[in-house]
C-alpha cells in the first residue's frame, strides 16, 4: 500500500505542477494581452502628444529627406520597443515570482508526503523482517 501511495503522490505532484503552470500561463497570456492592447496604445498616442515628438515628426514629415524620415521611424521604433519589453519585463517578473513560490512550496509539500511515506515504508518492512526473525519485536 505504501508503495502505491508514493506513486499516487508522484502522479499528484505532476498533476498539481502541470494545473499550476497552465493556470500561470492564462495569467502571463492575460498580462501580454493587456500590453498589447490597452497600454502600448495609451504609451504611443502619449508619446505622439509630447510637444518634442509633435515638432520633430511634423518638420520631418514636411522634408523630402527619406532618410530624416527613416532615422526618425527608426529612433521612436527603438525607444517604443525599449518601454515596451521594459513594461512588459516589470508586469511579468512578478507573475513568475509568484509561480516560482507556489511550485516551490507544493513541491517541498510532496517531497516530505514521501519521505515521511518511505519512512513508514521502512518501519513496516523492519517490524515485518523482525518478527520473521522471532524477535522481541511486537507483531
């Protein structure tokens, strides 16, 4: 009975792990969503509202120099990205803490369950040998 406990608590620890990962993941998907489609759009219209951005993009705009044009695009593309990964790093880091711990502490959890459930094994397994042996043992 013992041994099928430890293999019943193994199973229980993959299930345990594999809901905890799926339920972090809707999580982590959630937060990308949110970034994607709510803040990337509030950052970028903010960032075209700044009267420094408002009169470098309409004096390059009205040059014929494609390559101002292309500079520009390439610099705001550049420090968009840059705020982006930033804030999409800053939103994440704690999801995955907070995930890290749970595994840890449920997986600390199962590891004790069978070490505690192989400590029991064992002391069946010596009252068992011990009283074969016509011992003093109680059987």
């Amino acid at each position: 009975m013992s041994v099928q406990l430890e293999e019943q608590l193994y199973v229980l620890q993959q299930a345990t792990n594999s809901i905890v990962e799926k339920a972090y993941q809707e999580k982590e998907k959630n937060v990308v969503a949110y970034i994607d489609n709510v803040w990337y759009t509030r950052y970028v219209e903010e960032l075209f509202q700044q009267p420094v951005i408002v009169e470098l993009w309409d004096e390059v705009v009205c040059t014929d120099s494609l390559v101002n044009k292309m500079e520009l695009i390439k610099m705001l593309t550049q420090s968009c990205m840059t705020e982006y990964l930033s804030y999409k790093k800053s939103l994440l880091a704690p999801v995955e803490e907070e995930k890290t711990s749970i595994l840890k502490n449920l997986n600390e959890s199962y590891e004790l369950a069978i070490w505690m459930n192989g400590g029991l094994l064992q002391r069946i397994l010596l009252r068992a040998v011990l009283c074969r042996m016509n011992t003093t043992a109680v059987c």
